[in-house]
C-alpha cells in the first residue's frame, strides 16, 4: 500500500469509526476531554503504522486500552481528591437519563483498570478469555476484578440496584 492510499484508508477509518471509538473512550476514562485525549493519541498512534496493520479497528482498541491503563498509572502518582461534607441527592424518580448520570458517576469511583474490564465484558460484551487477551492479564486476573469492581458498584452506588428494578443485595466482607 502506498502513502496515499494509506492515508486514504486511515481518513475514512476516521470517518467512519471515530464515534463508537470515542465512546469506547469515554467508558474508560470517563470525561469527555480526556476520552477526546486518548481517542486522538490512539489515532496518532495507529496512523504512524497505518501501512502494516491487518486489523484496525482491533489496533486501535488495542492502544485505546493500554494507553489508558498507561494514563491511569500515572494518575496514580498524583495527590488525592478532597471530598465534599455531603453526597449529592439523587432525584426521587429517576428517569433514562437520571441512570445514565448515576451510572457514569458509579463508574468513575472504581480504578481505572475494573472500570477497563467492566467496559470490555459488559459494553464491548467480550468474553471472559478476550477480556484478559485485550489487557495483557489472566482470565483469573479479569474474573476477579470483575467481582470486586462490581462488588464496589454494590457497596458504593446501593441505590443503583433500586434504579434499575433490583433488590440491594447485601455485600459480605472477609
């Protein structure tokens, strides 16, 4: 494949997957500038081998996966959030929207890395083996982050499980 022509195919992969790999994005690092940050590093990075790559769209998740484990570790380096004296109050009937915002708040309190696999298995609804494939790790290391992303989901977020109709299961610590 030539410059041009390559240049021509990474253009209009751009085009037309740029969206949903925003999204993907955004699920991981949860702001919208920072999803706009790693979606365009991605991409950057994508383009310099763009010549060479038998599977873009799997590439590009690829860097979009690592980069932000790469981003979190750095965040980890960095001083802790001063919390506020008050959670904020939830609206007393929550609609579509009031879950979307709930849920995107529950998200960012888990580690970058249980939020990762929580992207993978249930947004990108890969399996267990392709999880653990597309971050480098044991299936053993993504079933338990799994369990405990979701287990913190539970023990922070309570009134998560009444949003969407279930009973508040009651969390047992070791």
């Amino acid at each position: 494949m030539d410059t041009q022509q390559a240049q021509a195919s990474f253009e209009e992969f751009v085009a037309g997957r740029s969206a949903a790999l925003a999204k993907i994005a955004y699920l991981l690092t949860g702001h919208r500038e920072d999803a706009e940050d790693l979606l365009q590093a991605a991409l950057c990075r994508a383009a310099m081998r763009w010549a060479t790559i038998d599977d873009p769209e799997a590439y590009v998740r690829r860097i979009l996966f690592t980069q932000s484990v790469s981003w979190w570790r750095t965040l980890k380096r960095r001083p802790p959030e001063t919390l506020t004296d008050e959670p904020p109050t939830l609206p007393a009937a929550p609609t579509d929207q009031d879950l979307r915002l709930v849920l995107d708040d529950a998200l960012r309190r888990l580690t970058p890395k249980q939020r990762a696999v929580l992207v993978l298995r249930f947004y990108e609804d890969l399996s267990e083996s392709q999880t653990a494939e597309q971050l480098a790790c044991a299936v053993g290391t993504v079933k338990s982050q799994t369990r405990h992303a979701l287990a913190r989901l539970r023990e922070l977020n309570p009134h998560l499980a009444t949003l969407v109709g279930d009973q508040p299961r009651s969390v047992v610590t070791r």
